[in-house]
C-alpha cells in the first residue's frame, strides 16, 4: 500500500506559495499519488483553488483569524491546528518546507505528537519493506552528506529545504476538491501574537525568486564593488547575493547571504565573483542550474561546481564582462 502523505502547503497574502509545488514534487519520490494538500489560513480560499490546479485529490483548509500567513509571528495557533489535525488523521508522513513557517512550527508539532522529524532534507526515498522514509541531509556544515532512516513512529515528519526539486507544474485539470475546517482554538494557546510587520526595503526582484543572481565575496576587497554587480544585476533583470565573509565585513547588508547560514537559492544562473567556494557558501546554491564564477585562483573551490569559469581578477574580468551582457542585450 502506498504511504498516506501530506503536504502542507503555505500561504502568503492570500496565495499559494511556491514552495508548495516544490514540496508536491518532492512528494513524488515516494508515491506515484499526488498527496492531500493541508493549507493553514485565514482564509484559504484563493490558495486551495491553486493546489488544484496542481492535480492534487485534496485540499483540507485549517481556518482561523489567528492562522493568517500561516501563523506567522509566533506560530503558537499553527502548531496547535496543525498537530490537532494529525493527530487525529495520523497519515504516514508530511512533509513541510523548511521556511520561517517550516522551521518553526514543524520541531514543535513533532515534539506534542511524539514523532520524528528530519530537518533541512535534500533528497528521500522510500523503503518499501517497511515503508520508512528514507532522507538525506547536509551534515558538518555541509561538508558530508548524512542518510537517516526514520523508525516506525507516524507520522514522519521531513523538513525539506527550499529550491531543491523542480516545482510541479500545474494540470488545468481540477478533480480533487476543499474540505474547510474551522479551529477551535483555546485563548491560552496561543502566548505570542504578530504585532507589527516591517516591510523590508527593497528594489527588484527578491534574492530567493530570481533567475539570475550577481554574488560577491570577500575577493572584492570593499563594499564599493558591490555597486558594480548590482549594475550587472540590474542589466540581467536579476538580484544582488553575497558570501558570508562580505557580510560579516560589513560591505552588504546579511540579507544579501547566500548559503548555510544564509538564503537558499535556485537561480538559472548564478554568478560569483571573489567567492572562493566553501561547502558552507555552496549549501545555499546547490540548486543553481548553471554556476559562473570568476576568481582569481585556479585552485578555488568554486570551480568544481562552476559551469562556465574565468581565471582572473575581477577587476579586469568583469567591465568586459558587463560590456558584453548590455551589447547582447541590445543585439
Ligand atoms: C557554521 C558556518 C556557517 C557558515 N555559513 C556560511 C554561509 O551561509 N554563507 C557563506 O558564504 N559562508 C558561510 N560560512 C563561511 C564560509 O566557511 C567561508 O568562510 C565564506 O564563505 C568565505 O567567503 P568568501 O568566499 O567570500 O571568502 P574567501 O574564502 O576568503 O574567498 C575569497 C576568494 O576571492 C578570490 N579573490 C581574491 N581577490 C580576487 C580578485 N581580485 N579577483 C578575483 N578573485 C579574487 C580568492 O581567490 C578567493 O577564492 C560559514 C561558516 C561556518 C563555520
């Protein structure tokens, strides 16, 4: 019999994250049955429609005024709805992205059910005798890879990083169908609230959703050449990422980290210039689909992973560079 999965989706401002297509897709790798979609909102209404369209059988909507963006602030209401839930459905595994959301609230619904949890998943299997997942995860900062065999406890709960499987691609073809329930949330469940949110300033496109991304390190010597890959950036319609080293310098700000203890991210193209390549900066970009790197030393780190290098200082490697791009964007 094949696992009973579920997915549990997020929701931002009312929409379906993207996200939830690439847990869906993940989702895969264990049963060829799309699983049940579970959303927890506000108002669900807009974002199940979207799971639909992603052919899923099910979408069940946990709704409470508390639950808006998923809970976010404090998560005390989507922990509560989210283990009441499987506590009573007790499915065999769900699966949760390893967002804000993810991250917060997946350990703690783990720990009120009594259930195992891997976080930061990067790939999963199933053991079909047994019917335990099966997953993989970075280890000592992302220099080995560790596999871990879940135990016969259910529901097993994978935390799965962002940006690694290929979102699912919608059908068109709605045949599965919304079960809305409302939570009957106790007042003393819920001890944080969200008071206040601080919209972060920002231009362009977002560090984690762009196509392209324009990444300097330390090699850059000074927060000054940063203004020069965000020109690139900016040509290339894509956005402006840093190493730690930068960061930690003060030369970008830390929203701008791409890596371990940074963002993750899954550009088309991922350009680094004075980024030597630690496994702990590679973490955050192991989901590029083509890596250029231009870095001075032919011995970097950077250049097993890079697609298209180039051997130099950046200094001269990237007004020629940037040249070329803006001619062939005018061609
Ligand atoms: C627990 C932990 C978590 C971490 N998390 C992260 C993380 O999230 N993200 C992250 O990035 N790091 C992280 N780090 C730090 C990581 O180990 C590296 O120290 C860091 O990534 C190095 O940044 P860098 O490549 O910019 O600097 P360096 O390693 O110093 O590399 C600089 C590179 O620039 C090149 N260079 C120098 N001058 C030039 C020039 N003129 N032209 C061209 N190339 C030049 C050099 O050849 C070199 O390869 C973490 C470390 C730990 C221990």
């Amino acid at each position: 019999m094949p696992p009973r999965v579920v997915v549990v989706g997020e929701v931002q401002n009312g929409s379906l994250a993207g996200i939830t297509a690439e847990l869906l897709s993940a989702a895969r790798k264990i049963s060829d049955q799309l699983p049940v979609v579970v959303l927890l909102a506000d108002d669900a209404g807009k974002a199940a429609q979207t799971a639909l369209d992603l052919g899923v059988p099910a979408v069940i909507a946990l709704q409470h005024p508390s639950l808006r963006d998923g809970g976010a602030g404090g998560f005390d209401a989507a922990v509560f709805a989210l283990a009441t839930f499987l506590g009573q459905e007790r499915p065999d595994v769900v699966f949760v992205a390893r967002t804000d959301f993810g991250y917060n609230v997946a350990p703690r619904v783990a720990f009120r059910l009594g259930v195992p949890v891997a976080q930061d998943c990067i790939d999963l299997a199933l053991d079909k005798p047994s019917g335990n997942v099966v997953v993989t995860r970075p280890v000592y900062g992302g220099n080995a890879m560790a596999v871990y065999r879940f135990k016969d406890k259910r529901p097993q709960i994978v935390i799965l990083r962002p940006k690694i499987f290929e979102p699912l691609a919608p059908t068109g073809a709605r045949v599965g169908e919304i079960r809305t329930v409302g939570i009957d949330l106790p007042d003393n469940r819920v001890r944080a609230r969200l008071v206040e949110t601080a919209k972060e300033s920002r231009q362009g496109v977002r560090l984690e959703d762009a196509e392209v991304v324009v990444a300097g390190g330390r090699g850059l010597g000074g927060p000054e050449p940063f203004k020069r890959l965000q020109e690139l950036a900016d040509v290339l319609g894509g956005a402006l990422g840093a190493s730690r080293a930068a960061c930690d310098a003060g030369w970008i700000d830390h929203s701008h980290q791409v890596g371990l203890t940074g963002k993750s991210i899954g550009p088309r193209v991922y350009i680094t210039v004075g980024i030597s390549g630690a496994s702990q900066h590679m973490a955050g970009c192991s989901g590029a689909k083509a890596i250029v790197a231009i870095n001075k030393d032919p011995d970097a780190n950077i250049f097993k992973d890079a697609r298209f290098g180039v051997v130099g200082d950046w200094q001269k490697v990237l007004p020629a560079f940037v040249d070329t791009v803006r001619e062939l964007g005018r061609s």
